[in-house]
C-alpha cells in the first residue's frame, strides 16, 4: 500500500495533472479561507444587530 501510493504521489509530483491539482487544491483553499474570513467578519456585524435589537425589546423597570 505504501509503494502504490508512494507511486501515486511520485507521479502526480512529476506530472502536469499533478500541477493541476496542486494549482486547483491551493485555490479551494484560498477560497475557503476568504469565504471562512467572510462569514466571521458577518457573524459579528448579526451579533451586533440581535444584542441592539434585544436591548430595545428588553422590558425596562421605571422605579
């Protein structure tokens, strides 16, 4: 199992189809760590807005 996949990766390495793949893999990466950035950099802004909405549904004691 060892020397197959030793040889697979031998020949991917040596290979334009294993450019390709480096190339295609490094841009799914690139894309998930912007989407990743994208989503946090939202999530905050949603924080934000739920707590400020809560804070103006929030009943207030007028003692």
């Amino acid at each position: 199992m060892k020397r197959l996949a030793k040889k697979v990766l031998h020949s991917l390495w040596r290979g334009e189809e294993g450019q390709d793949l480096v190339e295609y893999t490094l841009l799914m990466v690139l894309v998930a760590l912007g989407a990743i950035a994208t989503i946090h950099h939202l999530a905050e802004h949603i924080e934000r807005a739920f707590g400020r909405t809560a804070e103006h549904l929030a009943p207030r004691n007028f003692d």
